[in-house]
C-alpha cells in the first residue's frame, strides 16, 4: 500500500507540472481570480499560492476532455510503475486522492478559519469535492488498470533448492502397507519395501 500511495504522489506531481506547462494561462488566471483560497491578495501563502493555483487548476478542471486525458495518461503511466492490474488501478485512483490531501491540508494549513466558517451546501460538496473526485479518480484508475495489465507483476523464481526441501516435507505413502512416511526415506519404516520418490511440479 505504501509504495501505490508513493507511486501515486509522485504522479500527481507530475500532472500538475504538466498542467503548469500546457495551460498557464489557466493556472494565472486562478491565481490572481476571486477565490478567497487561492488568490494573491488573499492568502499568505506567497509564491506556494501559486503551487495551489497549480493544483486547483489540475483538479478542478470543469471535467475538460484534455484534462479528463491527461488523468487517464498519467494513471496509464502510474499503473506501469505499480504492475499488475489491480496494483494500477488502486495505484490511479490513489492519484486522485493524495491531490485533494494535499490540496485541502494546504487550505487548511492557510485558511483555518475562513475554511471552517463557511457553508459547504450539498451542492457544494458535490460540485466542488464529490464529482471531481469520482471522475478525476475513475479516470486515472481505469489509465492505471490499463497499464497495469499492459505489464504484469514480475514472476517469482523458486531456487531449485527449495523445491528439493520442500519434496523431502512431503508424506510418501508406502505402495506395500499404505503408511505415510514424512521423511526423505527410501525404505519403509514399518514394511520395509522401497518407497517410490515424491517430486513437486514446477
């Protein structure tokens, strides 16, 4: 879990450099707009405002087909990374997430009190945290089961060694009086009669 949260912080990360590079205007015109959050006049927050203004424009795309893209590619991207199917798809959605988290804990951080006060309608809520979240996280999810599946967990080589350990574990069942011997014998210890050899499939 660990390494898909990792794997999905630095993808997100690096969506939101995309964004800055492919849509500045965007990013300038959130920055200096009338959010209480975000805006220059408003928030302490200096040039890291501008890292927010970033990340609000990432989020917060108004569900545009080239953002709704750029999830779905970079969710490709991070299901490569994660491996195997289930990996990239958790590993995308996990994108989604770690940008709210470190969007709102910057609010937070920022504006505590101007962000307990205010009223989150239902409206709100859906618009501005809900949808986006879904849609953004479904996006991105289906790009990293995509990519997942695309390469597959690496398969796990069993030495030799272990193989021959793990056949002497094994009961052998002697064809003369039918006991199970749990020991690498050759010869029955009940019967005497020659035990045949039990091997693993590998």
């Amino acid at each position: 879990m660990r390494s898909k949260m990792l794997i999905a912080f630095i993808f997100f990360i690096i969506l939101s450099a995309v964004t800055y590079i492919l849509f500045p205007d965007s990013v300038n015109a959130a920055y200096n707009g009338i959010n209480p959050f975000i805006n220059k006049e408003f928030s302490s927050l200096g040039q890291f405002g501008y890292i927010l203004a970033i990340i609000h424009v990432t989020i917060y795309h108004e569900f545009s087909y080239i953002f709704l893209i750029l999830w779905l590619t970079t969710g490709l991207a991070a299901g490569l990374l994660a491996r195997g199917g289930i990996n990239g798809f958790i590993a995308g959605f996990y994108m989604c997430i770690a940008g709210f988290v470190i969007y709102y804990l910057i609010l937070a951080t920022d504006r505590i009190l101007l962000f307990i006060t205010i009223t989150y309608t239902m409206q709100y809520l859906f618009t501005n945290i809900i949808a986006p979240l879904i849609t953004n996280g479904l996006f991105s999810a289906l790009g990293g089961l995509i990519g997942g599946m695309i390469r597959p967990p690496p398969s796990i080589e069993i030495p030799t060694t272990v193989y021959k350990k793990l056949e002497t574990l094994l009961p052998i069942k002697c064809p003369n009086c039918g006991t199970e011997i749990y020991s690498s014998a050759r010869y029955c210890s009940n019967c005497g009669s020659e035990l045949p050899e039990v091997t693993l499939e590998q």
